[in-house]
C-alpha cells in the first residue's frame, strides 16, 4: 500500500532540475514563496515520488520558476507512486480552496511517470490550459553541426567565420554581456526578461556547474547571447537567446546555434530550445528557425486548478 506524507521538504529523488531538492529551497527563498510537497512512500517507507508546488498569495505552481515542474521520481518509481502524490496534492488544494498551475515536461523528455501524472491530473480534476510547441534537437556523439541546414543558413555562417566572428563561452564574470544582447534584443521585440541580471548571476553562482553563457564575437562586441542550463547530464536547456539588433541581418545566431550544438555534441544528448508559442499561439518566425536547424516539436501541456 503507498503512503503519502505533505510536508515542507522535498526528498532527493533525482530527476531533473527544475524539481531537485537544493533549486526548490533555493528559489523559495528568493522569491519569498512557500513549499509545500507531497511524498509518495514505498512498502519500507522510502520517497519513491515527490510533487511540489511553491506559492504565495493564493497561487500555487509546479515548478517553482522554470520551463516544466511535475513529479521527481525515484528510479524504478511506479505509475501508482507518482499517481498518488499528484491525488494527495489535489485533495489538498481543493480543501484549501487555492489555485494552481502546474506545467509538464514536453513529451521528448521523456520523464518518469509523465503518463500516470496526467492521467491523474485529468481525474483529479485539472483543466487543459494550454498545449505549447516545444523544440528540440537531438544531437548524437560526433554529430556534423551543418548537417541537415539548408545551403543559405551554411553560407551565412561561413561568411560570419571569415568575418572573424566566433562562439567563446564566457565565465559568470563575464556572463552579462550575453544578458545584456539578450535583454536588448527581447526588449526591442517587446519581450521583458522575466529576471534581472542580479538574480540570473545569484542562480548561476548557486548553481555553477547547470548553467553556462555564450555569445558570438566580433571585434570585442558581443553579435549574440545564450544562456543554458543543464538540466540533466543529456539535457541542455536554452534558457535564454538572443542577437543584437544591428548584427541580426547577418544571422549570428546561426553561428550562436552551431556552437551550442559543436558542444553537446562532445558528450552527446539533447538541446532543448524552448517553445515557440506564445499561450499556445504558434510563433511561425520562430517555428521556421527552429525546423530549419532539424528541431523536432513536442507537446507541452499546462494544467490549472481550482476557482477560475
């Protein structure tokens, strides 16, 4: 019989991390939110699924920041574990009567028990709020970066290496001058950051070995920005990207991707480059892009519950 116990702490399950125990706490405490979790226990009593949303003001999410929360689970974690944590947190919820909203990871992740939390989000009562696009790019060892692009988006990175542009990864030291080309790019578009420079250096310090800055260069000047965050060792997930203004006419961000690409390459995996909807209206601009780099789409489903 599986026991599930709420608490305040989340076990270390492993997963990904988005729901690792040190992030959660960690961001709870930035962010000035509470936690409150959901353990689902073995026949010996150990973790064996955990969910855990963080709130404040009334509203409760999974994750806590990030692309996608849900269940962390332990390995060989059964469909009835995770099943139970989300029904124990849904029963909670509703006698509570709160809010919440919790967003999957996308179907290429491939996360333990993805199926048996939606199956019980669908019974528990969630409602569908949004089914995003999400793109990835498989990147096997040794993976030829050109492959697979077109001839024009090959001819517009060789024109950038003869210019003397280059992909240098940069040191948290230096990590704003990939923020700065980002910011400056989103804000031109109308898109605001959705963290300040101070709060991105402060993650990447607390997490230093997850995420990594990137830019293009040219004469000193940075063309285009990323920065990425390791969600698992197979997992590299673009948090952030963008190309300067004045440099977009020669498609740095081309050169940005081969580089991002020549890297995971090393080790093998994934890149996950985000979606390209917006509340679940297609971006057909950033869809093209990210086809045109052999991205593959997935669906990314968001879930919401209690009072409308």
């Amino acid at each position: 019989m599986i026991e599930v116990v709420h608490s305040q702490a989340p076990p270390a399950l492993g997963g990904h991390l988005f729901v690792d125990p040190e992030f959660l706490s960690y961001q709870a405490g930035a962010q000035g939110k509470a936690l409150e979790v959901f353990t689902a226990l073995g026949g010996r009593g150990e973790p064996m699924a955990s969910l855990t949303f963080a709130g404040k003001d009334g509203m409760w999410t999974s994750p806590i920041t990030g692309a996608f929360g849900g269940v962390a689970a332990a390995p060989g974690c059964g469909t009835q574990a995770a099943a139970a944590a989300v029904e124990a947190a849904s029963a909670w919820l509703h006698a509570q009567g709160l809010r919440a909203v919790l967003r999957l990871a996308p179907d290429g992740f491939a996360d333990r028990g993805s199926a048996a939390v939606e199956n019980a989000l669908f019974r528990g009562g969630w409602r569908l709020a949004q089914v995003d696009l999400n793109y990835h790019l498989d990147v096997p060892v040794g993976r030829d970066v050109l492959a697979g692009l077109g001839e024009t988006k090959q001819k517009e990175i060789r024109r950038l290496k003869r210019s003397g542009a280059a992909f240098v990864r940069l040191s948290l030291e230096d990590g704003e001058r990939a923020y700065a080309v980002i910011a400056a790019n989103r804000m031109a578009r109308g898109y605001p950051m959705t963290m300040t420079w101070p709060q991105v250096r402060a993650l990447a310090a607390a997490f230093p070995e997850r995420a990594g800055f990137a830019i293009v260069e040219r004469d000193g000047r940075a063309m285009a920005g990323a920065i990425c965050l390791e969600l698992t060792a197979a997992w590299t997930y673009v948090f952030y990207w963008g190309e300067s203004t004045e440099s977009r006419r020669e498609s740095p961000i081309m050169l940005l991707a081969e580089g991002l690409v020549a890297e995971r390459s090393v080790r093998g995996g994934v890149l996950d480059l985000g979606v390209s909807t917006d509340e679940s209206a297609p971006n057909p601009g950033l869809i093209g892009f990210k086809e045109g780099l052999g991205c593959r789409a997935t669906s990314k489903r968001t879930y919401r519950f209690g009072p409308t």
